[in-house]
C-alpha cells in the first residue's frame, strides 16, 4: 500500500505549470518549462528562475509522505539556438525512509533555417541509495507559416542500481502559435521491452493543449490519456489526466490564477484518482515574476484508502 500512495504523490501538487511538447511555451509568466526538446528548438526566451516547493500526503491509514523541492532552472537563446536547462534536488519522507533524488535536465536547439531545426536533450535522474534513470532525446521541428511540425526519439534507462533496463520513446505532434494563442496535439508511443532485467510495457499516450489570451485573462488547459499494459505479462493500463487554469489581472501587476486538475489511473484494476484545486498569487513588473502557490486534494483515493494532499511552492523569475 506503501507503494501506491508513493504513486500518488505524482499525480498532483507539483504546483507547477504545465507545459508544451511540441509548441514552446507562450505563458505570460515567461518561466514555465517546455515538456520537450521538440518545444526547445523553436524556443526564443531567456530567464532564470528558482523554487521551493512542498506537499504532504496524509492517507487515512496513516503514515504521511512529505516531499521537497528546490528547483534551479533557466533558458537562453538566440537567432540560431536555444537552451532549457534545470537543476533539482528533492526528497520525499515516508517517515520509514528518507529519499533523496538530483536531477539534471539540458535541452538545446539548433536552428538550421527559418524553418528547420534540430534538437538533443539529456535528463538524469538520480535516486538514493543508487538508482538512475536517463532520458536521451533527439529531436526534429519544422515551422510553416507558424504551423510548427516536430518529432523525436528517446532512449529510457533505468537502472536500480542491481539490473537495468531500457526502452525506446517516439514522439510525434503538432501545433500553432499565433495570434495570442497557441495549440498542439500529438502522440506518444513507448515501445515495449522485454530482453531486458527491467521490462518496460507498451503504452500510447495522446495529448493536447491550449493556450489564450483574452484581454486581461489567459487561459490554459490540457489533456491526455495514455493505455497499455500494466507489465509486459499482461494487465491493463491507463490513465486520464486534465487540468485548466485562468491566470485574472487584479492590477498591472499583480494577477491571481486559479485552476483545477483531474487523474485517473488504473493500475490492472486497482485505481488512483485525485481532483485539486489549486490558485497561484502572482506579481510582475520590470522584468521579474514572483509567484506564491497553494494546492489541495479535494478528492484522493489510493486503492481502497482516501487520502490528503497538500502543497505550496514559492518561485521567483528574472526575464531578460
């Protein structure tokens, strides 16, 4: 059961924004991080930023899980190439066990024309006592008339330390951005591995979102379902996710943002869902954004078990 609310723990209260996979990231906050190295390489921002984040599950049968954040990140660029990088150190305590996990995440863009580029991006995410997982990522986009095209291909590693495993990742979508909004939808394929000591199941993901500025108010939304196998002996697998957000100017420079987030998972029959509710108090002016958020589980069931969950996050960007 240990297991199954430490799954939970990534179903929500991230309080993070969510971001683009195929399109860059147009929010008016400037900071929020691209999904993809397919989104890095039409990417033209340059910020750094920083955030302390943290959340507590509380499942009615006891034993809280606590998880921390600090998360160092930032992106540059230039006419020919674009770079998205992020430093994070966290750790999550189950009161039995104290977890510390540093991750590193670089993301460049080449631009060979105005309307093709190339991408490759390396994530490793490192786990005590000595578990590693990587992603290596190759990516390609192609922009016409402001209908941007892009695809990659991923290696996934894990490695716990005792056996290993990997598994191949294709990405494939499309999107705009014009006109103060911005779309994209696409695919996600992870391919089945069985040869290796960890095996990885087929499963496709579909996804799609939005974002729009309406005078004063922006909205974003997502979505997108993933089904397949539970192991590659079998089971099912699935999970739906949604979220919506509105970010309302109060004044030139300050703006509140509420928003609602949904997830189902079902785990070859035993399922996890949770609804939050979250709102982020935002300020900016003069090249800086500063954001105070807060996150709660209105609804989390884990199996058979209801849980809590909140979280709160402190973040502060400097846009160049």
């Amino acid at each position: 059961m240990k297991n199954i609310f430490m799954a939970a723990t990534l179903v929500g209260l991230t309080t993070t924004a969510f971001a683009n996979t195929i399109v860059p990231e147009t929010s008016r906050d400037g900071k929020t991080k691209n999904n993809s190295t397919i989104a890095v390489t039409q990417e033209m921002r340059t910020f750094v930023a920083a955030e302390y984040n943290s959340s507590n599950l509380e499942p009615d049968s006891g034993g809280d899980i606590d998880t921390t954040n600090f998360d160092f990140y930032g992106a540059w660029s230039n006419k020919m190439m674009s770079i998205e990088a992020d430093l994070n150190f966290g750790n999550v305590d189950t009161g039995a066990t104290d977890t510390d996990s540093n991750t590193y995440d670089i993301k460049a863009g080449f631009r060979l024309s105005d309307q093709f580029a190339l991408g490759i991006g390396y994530q490793m995410v490192d786990t005590d006592p000595d578990s590693e997982d990587t992603v290596i990522e190759i990516a390609a986009s192609f922009n016409m008339n402001d209908l941007i095209i892009g695809g990659s291909f991923s290696l996934v590693d894990e490695d716990n330390g005792t056996v290993d495993g990997s598994h191949n990742r294709i990405i494939l979508g499309v999107g705009s951005n014009k006109d103060n909004m911005s779309w994209e939808a696409g695919l996600q394929f992870d391919l089945e591995e069985k040869d290796d000591a960890i095996k990885s199941p087929s499963r496709t993901k579909i996804f799609a979102g939005m974002t729009t500025v309406l005078d004063s108010t922006e909205l974003d939304g997502d979505i997108d379902y993933t089904t397949g196998d539970f192991t590659t002996a079998g089971g099912d697998y699935s999970m739906f996710h949604l979220n919506f957000d509105a970010e309302f100017m109060l004044h030139k420079m300050f703006f509140i943002a509420p928003g609602i987030e949904y997830t189902l998972i079902d785990n070859d029959g035993t399922d996890t869902k949770q609804l939050d509710l979250s709102a982020d108090f935002r300020y900016r002016m003069n090249g800086i954004d500063a954001t105070f958020g807060v996150d709660y589980a209105v609804i989390g069931e884990a199996g058979s078990v209801d849980y809590d969950e909140m979280a709160w996050k402190v973040n502060v960007a400097y846009l160049f």
